[in-house]
C-alpha cells in the first residue's frame, strides 16, 4: 500500500469520529502537523464568518527553541497518529481576542480558492490581503470547498525544520481537504440536528406542561359550574331555616326551655351560610386591587386579628420582619389567604406551641415563611392540599388553602408547603416584590 | 308605627318568613308572589317600602321596580336576592339598597328601620 495513502486512510478513519466542530477541527490540524501524519511545522485553521476569513484554531509552536522542544518530547515518548488526534477529544479551545485575525474576503484575488491548494514560494507571489496573517514562505494556502460555498480556509508552513513544500505535499493535501471538508460539514449538519432536536424536546416539554394546565382549568371549571349551582339552591333553604330561627330566637313566646336548641338551629344555619360565603368566594375569582403594602404593618395587623384565637389557645405568634420591606398586593384578598394559612397552623397546634411568621426579600421576591411547631401534615395528605373539597376538618367544606393558592396566584407568586411529622409545618410564600399588576 | 311594606317574592316560604318577621317588627306588611301582583297592590294600596326579589316569574324584579317608580316616585326599595352580581347596578335602576339573601333577619330589619328613619 502507498504510504501517503495508508496515511490518508488512517486519518480518516479517525475524523469520522468526531461530531462535536472543535475536536474535529482540532483533529485536522493535529494530522496535519503530526510527525505521523502530513508533519508540517505549522497549521492555521480560518472559518468563512460571512464574507471574513476569521482565525479558529491553529496548532504548532510559536518559536523555533519551542518547536524542537515540542518535537523532543513526542520522541521520547512516542505517540500513535491515533492517540495524538484522540486526545483533540479533551481538550478546550479558546483563541484569545487579540489573536483572532480576519482576512476580507473581498480582497482576495477572483478565482483564487477555486483550483485547489495554492503554493507560494515568493513574497511577490502572496496576494496582499494575505500578508498580514502569513509570516513565512513557503506556505500553502489550502481551500475547504463545502457542497457549494467556501467553508474555510487552512495554511501550513514548515516554518522551523525550513523542508520546502513538494508537489506531492499539494496533491496530498488536496485529497486531504476534500476529506476535512466533508468532515466539516458533518459536524455542521450535526449541530443543527442537534439543535433541531432540543427545539423539538423543548415544545414538547411545553405541550405537556400545557396540557398539565389545561387539565388542571377543566378540572376547576367543573368544579366552579357545580359549586355556583350548589350555592344559589342553598342559599334560600338556609335563609328559610336561619331566619325563621332568628324568628323564634327573638319570640317573646318561646318556652325558655327550647331557646338552647334554637340557638343550635340559628347557628348551624349561620355555619352553612360561611361555607357557602367561602366557595362563593373561591368561585369568583376577585380582580386584586394592588396597593403598595409594608410588610411589617400589614403582618402586624393580622397578628392583632388573632389575638384572641392565639390567647386563647395559649400560642405565641412570633413576627421576624425585616425592616422596611414593601411589597405590592390587595390587602383585603391577601389577608384572607393568609389568615387561612395562620389559622391552619393554629388550629394545628392542639396544646400551646409557637407559630413564627419570617418576612424577608429573596431574589426579587418577597418571602413569607409561616412555621409551626404542630403535628406536620401526613405524606398521603400533601399532595391534595390544594385540591378543592378534600379536607381531613370535622368542620369545613376544603377550601381554605384552595382559595388561598388562588389568592396567591392572582398575585403572581406562588406558594409552598413543607412538612414533617411530628416536627411542624412550613408554608412559604413568594410575592413578586414588583407587584403582581401592569399598573406596579 | 303604622308604615306599610310590599314583600315582592315568588318562593312562599320567603315571603311568609319576611312578612312575619316585618310583622314582628312592627310594620304593616303586605305580600305578592311575583312583580303583576306588586303592581295591582301598588295601585290599591298606599306603601312606604318595597322589599323585591330580582328573579321572578311573570315579571321580574328589574321590570317591576321600573313601573313602580313610575306611579310613586318616593318609595324606598330594597332589592334583596340570592345573587350577589347586580351589586353594582342597583343604584341605576333607583332602588335605595342591595341585600343578599340571609338567614340574618337582623340585618333586613335594620335596613328597613334605617330606610324609613323609624
């Protein structure tokens, strides 16, 4: 077999394998400057950047003292052409910026890259454009000719051993650029496969997320249309019953006797109006009044709400505020799905305990972080809680957290809850510190 | 007191409820089920107040609530529903006050008494 050849075939199949631009990239000009391979001294790799030929990568020594020191080692320890070009499959490139030069394509002689390797032996012969970026003749100046533009150009020398450029070095390398052209542009096509398919993996993540939501709306409608008919029917059988309760409550007539089981009547009426109040509520879904809050007021002033729950209950309700911290939200549908929070935690707490409320800024948002030190939330309960009707209350229609994610949603935040067993509860929640509205 | 009150409700329960309580409270009540009753009682009787449903076969509340002002331009109304999305039209259509319907009769009461000035 013809050596030249041989070699050719070697390399070849070796470039094959590289997908990624720069190892291939990098394994063309190491088999161009390899003793094994085409053994230049040195090899410069330019990509046609639209209409500039910008320097991507290049191999060999910068001084004759380095190149023979360079050559020293591989002798030493000798290398197969495969294990040099194989190791191009580690390495990181980056030219720096003063090194990267660019030839202007449009100063090029006409037809200079159309008749293959080009050999210039004499200053006069080197076209100007390419005097800034060529510091020693001979050289070759090597065309990368994809399907039907210029990908490229490379240039050798063997500017330290001083060996002249042969005509068989030209043909060798115009065999040799046909074959790192077609490599070329396999990593090109590869790379936008590549990119293709990441499109692709994107929009479907975003169908199945989307489709994740629509379920989700479909499943809330339901429940809206069934709640909204629910309630209006109720509504007068309650009346009827609560008022006429109130009727009697008031009667002069009324043995004293049955007045306990009319109050029991006026208040049982009483707690099915609050409940259909709550999923009216959580039906309508409130358009928020954004008003510019500061947290440590407005935390304060729930805290006052519930004094009398948390006394009561022999519960210390602790506030860590940050100072100065102001956040935009609508009060009144804020203090709602807060309090819905809180008065978990208090009813969680059977005998006494502490419920601390944190207020601090985190990445742009406004962080709310209620902790108790109740029982915890059973693993088989966490993930419904936010699922309308599903309550694990003697009393209540499951819909305190439902509405309070609502709540915090129409905010554009959003809520999450931690839990342990035995060690306590927390529910953090992330306000947008710009507010959740257009108006800011 | 001798101030006469118009109940306009079609469910009889509701209107019964309403009438004993006014009753108890010391008014003269009058009742009709649905809006052509209120006005046939409108045209024969005197009233200070009218307590009027919004959902109502025959006529409905809204229609009603139009004719009537027509022959009386100073009766106070109440408009008392099970809905709470009219809210913010009651005040157009001349009415003097917006009630939810509730079991809190209390609440019905005190409106009127205020309404009145009793």
């Amino acid at each position: 077999m013809d050596i030249e050849f041989e070699k050719l075939w070697r390399i070849s199949r070796e470039l094959h394998l590289s997908l990624a631009p720069d190892e291939a990239l990098c394994k063309i000009l190491t088999a161009l400057t390899a003793g094994e391979g085409l053994a230049f001294n040195r090899a410069f790799l330019y990509e046609n950047k639209g209409g500039v030929l910008a320097l991507r990568m290049k191999i060999g020594a910068e001084t004759e003292e380095e190149a023979y020191k360079v050559w020293e080692e591989i002798s030493k320890k000798p290398h197969g052409l495969e294990d040099l070009l194989k190791s191009c499959e580690e390495k990181t490139f980056d030219l720096e910026p003063s090194r990267i030069v660019e030839i202007p394509m449009d100063n090029v002689p006409d037809g200079f890259f159309e008749n293959g390797p080009v050999k210039i032996e004499k200053p006069e012969e080197l076209p100007d454009v390419f005097k800034r970026v060529i510091d020693y003749l001979p050289a070759a100046i090597v065309p990368l000719r994809g399907e039907n533009h210029l990908l490229g150009i490379i240039i050798v020398d063997n500017k330290f051993n001083k060996d002249p450029i042969t005509e068989i070095d030209i043909r060798t390398l115009e065999l040799y650029a046909a074959l790192a052209s077609n490599v070329i542009e396999r990593t090109i096509l590869f790379q936008k496969l590549q990119k293709k398919q990441d499109e692709l993996e994107k929009a479907y993540r975003e169908l199945q997320e989307y489709h994740k939501r629509v379920l989700k709306l479909e499943k809330f409608a339901a429940v809206g249309e069934i709640a909204s008919t629910f309630t209006h029917e109720l509504r007068t059988p309650i009346t009827i019953m609560g008022g006429y309760a109130e009727l009697l409550y008031r009667s002069k007539d009324l043995p004293p006797v049955l007045l306990p089981k009319v109050e029991t009547i006026l208040r049982t009426a009483k707690r099915m109006e609050t409940i259909i109040k709550n999923l009216s509520d959580y039906i309508k879904s409130p358009e928020p009044e954004i008003r510019k809050l500061k947290a440590k007021e407005f935390l304060d002033y729930l805290s006052s709400l519930l004094d009398i729950e948390t006394k009561r209950k022999n519960i210390e309700l602790k506030l860590y505020v940050e100072d100065d911290i102001e956040f935009h939200g609508d009060p009144s549908l804020l203090e709602h799905a807060f309090l819905n929070i809180l008065r978990n935690s208090i009813e969680a707490l059977k005998d006494g305990g502490v419920v601390q409320v944190e207020c601090r800024l985190d990445n742009g948002n406004v962080l709310f972080m209620f902790k108790d030190n109740g029982p915890g939330i059973p693993p088989e309960m966490l993930k419904n809680l936010y699922i309308p009707f599903h309550t694990t209350k003697r009393q209540g229609l499951g819909l305190g957290l439902a509405i309070t994610k609502k709540i915090i949603l129409l905010h554009n935040g959003r809520i999450e809850i931690e839990s342990q067993q035995g060690k306590g509860t927390t529910v953090k929640v992330y306000l947008p510190q710009r507010g959740g509205d257009k108006n800011g | 007191m001798d101030k006469r009150i118009l109940v306009v409700e079609d469910e009889e329960d509701i209107l019964n409820l309403y009438m004993d309580v006014l009753r108890d409270a010391g008014f003269d009540v009058d009742g009709a089920e649905n809006g052509k009753e209120a006005l046939e009682k409108f045209e024969k009787n005197e009233y200070d107040l009218v307590i009027l449903d919004i959902r109502m076969p025959v006529m409905d509340g809204i229609e009603t609530l139009a004719r009537i002002l027509e022959h009386r331009k100073d009766v106070k109304v109440i408009i008392n529903t099970a809905y709470g999305s009219y809210k913010d039209n009651f005040l157009t259509w001349g009415a003097d006050a917006y009630l939810i319907k509730s079991s809190s009769m209390e609440e019905l009461v005190n409106k009127v008494k205020e309404l009145l000035n009793v």
